[in-house]
C-alpha cells in the first residue's frame, strides 16, 4: 500500500480503529478527578475558585485536543515529534535554572517556569515523553542491528543523562525516580543479560548511601525516616495521619459531612485522599479499576508490537510505566506504604503541566494502537 493510500485509510478508519479500551477508561479517570477537585477546590482555596477549576477543566480539553491531533500522525511525523519534544524540553529544563523564577521555598525545588496567560510550566514533565520517544528509536536501531550495543548504548546515554542531570540540579528526587524507572523497564523489554541486572542492582545498593548523604534534602530525608519510623516525629507524621483519617472519614460511598479533613495539598498530592472522602469505597475502587485497566491494556498493546513495530513497542513500554509508577507512588505513599513525594496522581491531580504532557503520552500511545490496529486490517 501507498504512503498516501495507508494515510487515507487511517483518517477514514481513524474513530472505528480507536484503541477506546485505553481511551474510554481514561477519561472516566478525568472525569472522576475533575468531579472530586471541584468538591476541594470549592472549600478553602478563596477568590482562586472557580478560576481554578476552569483552568483544570480547559487543560484537561486543550490536552484530549492534542492527543487526537498526535493519534492521526503519521510514523515518521510522530518520530519527529519525539524529538521535537526532547530538544524542547531541554531547553527549558537549562533555562528553567536561569530564569531567575522559582517556587522552591514552597515545593523544595526549582521545577516550574512562568508563563503568560498559562502561569506555570514544568518542562521535567515533557522530557520524560521526549526521552521515552528518542531512546525508543535507538533501542530499535539496536534489535534490527543497525547500532551495535556500544554504539546504541552511547547514545542512549547521551540522550538519557543530560535532562535527569538538569532535573537533578533543581533537584527534584522525585521526578529523577520516575525517569530511571521508565529507563529501566524500557532496557529490561529491550533484553539484557541478568549478569547486568544484578550488577545495575548492586550499583543502586552503594548509590543509595551516597545519595543520602551528598544529594538528599533534609526534608527528603525526613520523609523516608518518617516512612521506616511511623511516629518518631509528629510534626513529619501529620501529612499522613491526616491522609488515612480522609480516607477513613469516606465509608462506602463517601462522606456526607460538611466538615472535610484536612490534609495538606489535598488538591495534587493527596489528592486520593479526596477521592476516598467524596466518594468513598465504591469511587476508589472505580479509580484503581480504571487505572489499572488502563495499565493492562497499554502492555497488551506494546507485546503485540514487539515484532513488528520495536520502537512502537518500546515507546509504549515507557510511557506505560511511567505512568504506572505515578499511580503506584502516589497511591502507595498516601496510605503509608511508600515514602512521601511530590508525584501527582495521572489525570486527577490538579496541575496544567501534568494534565496536558499526560494527554500528550496518551496521544502517542493511541497513535501506536491505532496504527497497529490498520495495519492488521
């Protein structure tokens, strides 16, 4: 078939091919989020609401927007999009440092820029989407044995490190984490000698004292003292008493109080705790359905696409578990299983930035489903 003849077939197949197992699941968890932030936002936050809700209510548009824009490109389109993205993002993460604006005072980092009409803008968020994109093309030059595995993994490097280096100086640990795990998850599919893992696990083993002593905040350091030692320190210990008494407080179909407990950034970070609160037993288990459905699916995708579209497959996979190891920390963390971090939970945590680059990874994996789905036609 024609390059022109496949891209008619795609417009004019595009909504009955609609991967809608990995959309329609999504934006139920959109919908949810929205619903349970304007029940927050609503209460406490003064003259900001409503002006902040509709902020939320137009990313979350702008961001289904350009997800079905990126869902109808082409392969080699969406390929340099990927690296569009990537050089984009490192150019604010340098200017990031140097713009002279920061918010560390109040989040522990230097993460955001300003901007006009849009406020505040996390370019850590875009790189994780231009590093899984780029890096996923270099693995793929590697399975097809274009690049051997020195030469491939030299260039990974050069594309993986300079960004998480950037992200490092902010310092935001916690986005830093998302990263390494999506690079990892994307090496393991790709295929590497258990030689190697035991030898990438002893390095973490010996970095993780380094890090406590030459990077780690002693805010950071608190959260994880606080997460091995529930109760050593009150003052440290409140952020998640507070966050299992909302979710207590919710029952079986959430709280008919007036009075909601107050748990600090409940409108981002806790904000499964708002959730459990509003809508109790029965809208928590939708979610955790909903996400993990949605999880299930993008790796189902990615193993078919292993074959015959590596760098789809390899994409797909990072993405995936970046998004999963979202879910899993903010989750874990806002129950007490995790350390406490500053990730916010996927389409639900108020924030522009996440919302938008998150519709963004969304967009490319439903233009990696589609596609596959056309071609098998």
């Amino acid at each position: 078939m024609s390059h022109s003849g496949f891209e008619q077939l795609k417009s004019d197949t595009f909504f009955r091919k609609m991967d809608y197992w990995m959309l329609v699941p999504i934006l139920s968890v959109t919908l949810i989020g929205l619903f349970v932030l304007n029940r927050v936002l609503s209460s406490g936050f003064g003259d900001l609401y409503p002006m902040n809700i509709y902020k939320q209510i137009g990313a979350a548009l702008v961001g289904l927007i350009i997800a079905v824009i990126i869902s109808l490109l082409e392969a080699p389109t969406l390929r340099l999009v990927g690296w569009a993205i990537y050089a984009v993002s490192l150019l604010l993460l340098v200017y990031v440092l140097v713009d002279g604006f920061s918010l560390e005072d109040k989040w522990g980092a230097d993460s955001w820029m300003l901007l006009p009409v849009v406020g505040t803008f996390q370019p850590s968020e875009l790189a994780k989407v231009g590093i899984a994109m780029v890096c996923a093309q270099l693995f793929e030059a590697m399975t097809n044995n274009k690049l051997n595995w020195w030469q491939g993994g030299l260039l990974i490097l050069a594309v993986f490190l300079p960004p998480v280096a950037l992200i490092m100086m902010q310092p935001d640990f916690g986005t830093t984490m998302v990263i390494l795990f999506m690079f990892v998850c994307m090496v393991f599919v790709w295929g590497i000698k258990w030689r190697y893992v035991l030898l990438g696990i002893s390095g973490a083993v010996i970095a993780i004292p380094l890090a406590w002593f030459f990077y780690l905040g002693d805010f950071q350091k608190n959260r994880i003292i606080t997460f091995l030692f529930p109760g050593h320190d009150p003052d440290a210990s409140f952020n998640l008493i507070q966050a299992q008494m909302a979710i207590a407080s919710g029952g079986l179909f959430g709280s008919r109080s007036e009075n909601s407990v107050h748990v600090p950034v409940k409108e981002s970070d806790f904000i499964y705790t708002a959730v459990s609160e509003h809508m109790g037993f029965v809208g928590t288990t939708a979610l955790l359905i909903l996400a993990f459905f949605f999880l299930a699916r993008s790796l189902y995708v990615a193993s078919r696409l292993r074959e015959e579209n590596p760098a789809a497959a390899f994409t797909m996979v990072g993405l995936t578990s970046a998004l999963a190891i979202h879910y899993i920390e903010n989750l874990g963390m806002t129950v007490g299983l995790l350390p406490i971090t500053g990730i916010p939970l996927p389409f639900v945590s108020l924030g522009g930035t996440a919302m938008v680059v998150n519709f963004i990874s969304l967009g490319v994996m439903l233009n990696l489903s589609v596609e596959r789905n056309i071609i098998q036609k």
